[in-house]
C-alpha cells in the first residue's frame, strides 16, 4: 500500500507539470520535475524489500533514506510552487493565506522543523518507542510517515525554493542546520557507545547496532552536505533573479518617453 501512494504521488506530480505547461504556456522546469521523481524513487527504494528487513543496519538505512535524502529531492521539486501555478484563483488564494498564517510560520521555522525532525529521532531511539515500533505494523507505518514528513518539513524550512513569508534569513537556516547535524551526529554515537542498551527492549547484536549507528553517523554528514549544497544553490538563484529583476527595472526607468 505504501508503494502505491508513492507511485500515485508522483503521477499526480507528473499531471501537475502538464497542466502548468497548458496554463503558463510554459514547460514546468525539468529539474524540478527529476528532484520529485528522484525524491519518490529514494522512497520506493526505503519500502522496498531491499531495505525492509529487521536488521538496525537496514532501520537506519531507510531512516536515511526516508527522513533525509528523500525530503530533499521532494522539496527542490517546488511543490507549493507547482500547485499555486495550477489551481484556480480562488483556490490559489486561499493557500496563499495558509501559508501566510501564523501557525504555518511556527510550524515551518527552521527551528521548530529541527525539533520536529532531530528530537522525533531522540524520542524513537532512548525510549521503548522503537521496540515498539518492531512490534506493531501501525506504530512502524506511523514512524516511517513521521520520519518522512518531519524531514520534508525540515529540508523545506531550511533550503526550499518555494515561497515562504517570513522566512528566516540564510544566516539563521545555516546555523540551524549545522546544530541539527551536531545533534544527529551526537545521537549516533550515543547509539554507538551503548549498542546493546540503545534502543531500550530491543536485542540487537552488539555489531549490527554499531553498524546502524555508523551508518546514521556518516550518512547523515553526506545528507547534510547535500541539503547544505541545496542551500547555496537555492539562495544563489534567488539573489541572481533579485539582481535581474533590479537590473529590468533600472533600465525601464532610465529609458526617456518618446
């Protein structure tokens, strides 16, 4: 079931590009089109049997791969850019009041997206939580949407192309984003020292935890290089259309009437 949300997830996707290009007259950017279908293939790969065993090596592989890599690829899909360029006015209007909402601002701050993401990993991880989670499919389905969608949360707050008032500025998002790292980090070596002990109720092999906690720990620095990369690139884009935009409007006013 799973599976198939994400493959109709990217279809409506996909719709949603061909309606933008009968609507604007333009092609909806390919880039962001392969960031989405990149970001639902990183899912389809996390759920897949391949990653889907009771190892901790294999957990924290789809906890990498569905609470950070994924969440990358969708947010540089500008869904929320894609959807207000395809929806009537009316419908249009009224997401932009949402995101223009006090509650959205709260819940898509860097930092209040940085709990979400890095203290759901501390909650699962030092509580019974996670054994919990190897025995009850709901709790499994609940952890994996939790990791999924706090991640994409994060990963918008921090480096997303889609328009958001009031968003922090870079200095800010950078900041957050290496303290997230740190905490990341710090929670792999915990998990590390005390493989055995960590997560509490659970009978992993002293190895096989260690091996998971290693995984989190480098794997995450490559995800962080990646989202930070995003970062860069997203802001750099912005201040070039900025400076085009002033460039327009600079000529339009030096040009005398005739």
């Amino acid at each position: 079931m799973p599976l198939v949300l994400v493959l109709v997830t990217a279809g409506i996707y996909l719709v949603g590009t061909w309606r933008w290009r009968l609507r604007r007259g333009r092609a909806w950017d390919p880039w962001r089109t392969a960031g989405w279908v990149a970001g639902t293939v990183v899912i389809a790969l996390a759920l897949s049997p391949l990653t889907d065993s009771p190892t901790a090596r294999a957990h924290m592989v789809q906890h990498l791969l569905l609470g950070m890599l994924a969440p990358i690829g969708l947010v540089m899909g500008a869904p929320v850019t894609l959807l207000l360029g395809v929806l009537r006015p009316d419908a249009a209007r009224v997401l932009t009041a949402v995101l223009r909402t006090r509650a959205f601002h709260l819940l898509s701050h860097p930092v209040t997206a940085a709990v979400l993401n890095v203290g759901g990993m501390f909650v699962l991880y030092l509580t019974p939580l996670y054994a919990l989670s190897t025995e009850s499919t709901t709790v499994h389905h609940l952890v994996h949407a939790h990791f999924l969608i706090a991640g994409y949360l994060f990963a918008w707050a921090i480096a997303g192309p889609d328009p958001a008032p009031r968003r922090p500025g870079m200095a800010t998002r950078v900041v957050v984003l290496v303290l997230a790292g740190a905490a990341h980090a710090y929670l792999a070596k915990v998990l590390y020292a005390r493989a055995g002990e960590l997560p509490p109720g659970t009978e992993y092999a002293v190895s096989d935890m260690q091996a998971g906690a290693q995984w989190m720990y480098y794997g995450g620095d490559v995800v962080d290089i990646l989202l930070a990369t995003a970062l860069f690139a997203t802001w750099l884009k912005r201040r070039s259309r900025s400076r085009e935009a002033v460039g327009v409007g600079s000529s339009r006013v030096g040009t005398p009437r005739t």
